[in-house]
C-alpha cells in the first residue's frame, strides 16, 4: 500500500509541473474573471472583430453567502479579450438574469433583509457595468419571486421577460452565451 502511495504521490506532483500558468485577473475586471495565457493556440482572433454577446445567467447553484460563479463569466470574457489585445470598444456585452439567478441582482439592503448579509454579487455587477456590460433582469422572475423593482442593484433594468430581452438582443446580432 505505501509504495502505490508513493507512486501516486510521485504522478500527482509531476503532473502539477505540467499544468498551465496560474490564472491572473484584469485588466478589465480586476479581481474577478481568472483567465490563462494560451500562447500557442492555431486560430488568431479576428483582426477588428466587435463581439457583441449576451449572457443568459438563469442558474444559482451555491448558497445565498456565494457569489454565483455564472456571474463571473462575462468578466472572464472582458479580461481574456482584453488581454488579448482586443479593445474595449469592440466588445459590447449583455447580461439577462432570470430564474432563481434573480436574487443576485439585488441590492445590499434587499439582499441582507432576505438572507441576512450582503449581496456577495454586488461589487461584480457593479464592476460589470462600469466596463459597460448592459444587466437586463426578467419582470416575469421578479414578479414570481415577489421582487420589488426597489430591491434591485442600481445598475440593472427590468425587461418584460427573459425570453423578451433574449429575443430582442439575439435580433440585434448578440450571439447568445447560455
């Protein structure tokens, strides 16, 4: 038993030289969005190209003290392209929250009257929009979820539904990001 121990062991830490360089943040959302260098990828990005994308963000898989690691994809995606060389003015991003993801987009004081501390999410989404990314909410989610317009983070607008917000962007060109 103790030399499969030792040979695991072995594999295991040789295995870790192998791996990538560690993820870095920025420079678009520092602090969130950990992305790797990939030097010797076989397709270039466009020269010019504007990605234009919205983020459909139903899911909430963690406890109410956790940010929503869904959240954190937009900001992957700002910092991967920036570093990348791709300017901020060619990415124009969308995020539309529906679903029990709606609890994310409340404000500090909404969120610690329903789960007694502040909204783990707040400072991303307001990070998020800063860098320009337009936060859309579903009116349907927040009606069934008995959520006030009043309880929602500053940055987010109340459409219709998601699947009315969805549409329209997608009739836009924003290619959707499920």
């Amino acid at each position: 038993m103790g030399i499969r121990f030792l040979l695991f062991f072995l594999v295991l830490a040789g295995s870790t030289l192998c791996l990538a360089d560690e993820p870095s943040f920025g420079p678009v959302i520092q602090g969130y969005g950990p992305t790797y260098p990939i030097a010797d990828r076989d397709v270039p990005l466009p020269e010019g190209f504007v990605y234009t994308a919205v983020f459909d963000l139903a899911s909430y898989p963690g406890e109410a003290s956790a940010l929503n690691p869904y959240l954190v994809s937009p900001a992957r995606f700002l910092n991967m392209h920036a570093r990348n060389g791709v300017p901020a003015a060619n990415m124009d991003l969308a995020i539309v929250v529906h679903g029990a993801a709606v609890k994310n987009l409340l404000s500090d004081d909404a969120y610690e009257a329903r789960y007694g501390h502040k909204n783990p999410n707040l400072e991303l989404l307001i990070k998020l929009h800063e860098a320009g990314v337009r936060i859309f909410v579903c009116g349907q989610s927040m009606a069934f979820g008995g959520i006030a317009k009043s309880e929602l983070a500053e940055p987010v607008k109340v459409a219709l539904s998601a699947m009315t917000m969805l549409t329209v962007l997608q009739s836009e060109g924003y290619a959707l990001l499920p």
